[in-house]
C-alpha cells in the first residue's frame, strides 16, 4: 500500500507521525510495531518480542524486490531496537 500511496495509509502514517515521503518510509521496529497493531489487523496484534521475530525470520525483502523496493538499515546504531530502518524504492 506504501509502495502505491494509498492515501487511507498515508493518512494513518501522518497520524501517527511517521517520516515517509513519496520514495521512502523510515521507522525504528518499535515504531513498526505500533503502527501496525493500530491497523487491528489480527497478524499485528502480538507483544513486540514476537513481531520482531517474526519480521526477521520472514522473507519481506524478498516480497518487496518484485515491486522493486527493500528494507534497509537507515541508521544504524548497533540495535535492532533503536536502529532506523527504511522501506525504500530499488
């Protein structure tokens, strides 16, 4: 949906203050994680341990490069907590 502009999404990221702009969207996993469990999608609705593991065992990237784009270190600050990461365009 961010890779299209959704409006209905780009509205809930303004809401909950995100930094995105047409190329890219950048959070820190804690951020992630509370935005999607206020989607109240029941895949999101998990502690933050369990969403994160789940994040880093899945394939993601690999869904993404066939709409050419990633997820990648934004800013790294040696924890996966506090490191920001970028949803971008390739």
């Amino acid at each position: 949906m961010f890779l299209e502009q959704d409006e209905s999404l780009l509205t809930k990221l303004d809401q909950h203050d995100a930094l995105y702009d047409q190329e890219q969207w950048c959070f820190t996993l804690p951020q992630l994680h509370n935005f999607m469990q206020s989607t109240q999608n029941p895949l999101f609705l998990i502690p933050y341990q369990e969403f994160r593991k789940s994040l880093f065992n899945s394939d993601i990237n690999k869904q993404l490069r066939i709409n050419k784009a990633e997820i990648a270190i934004f800013d790294n600050r040696q924890n996966v907590d506090t490191s920001t990461y970028v949803l971008q365009r390739l």
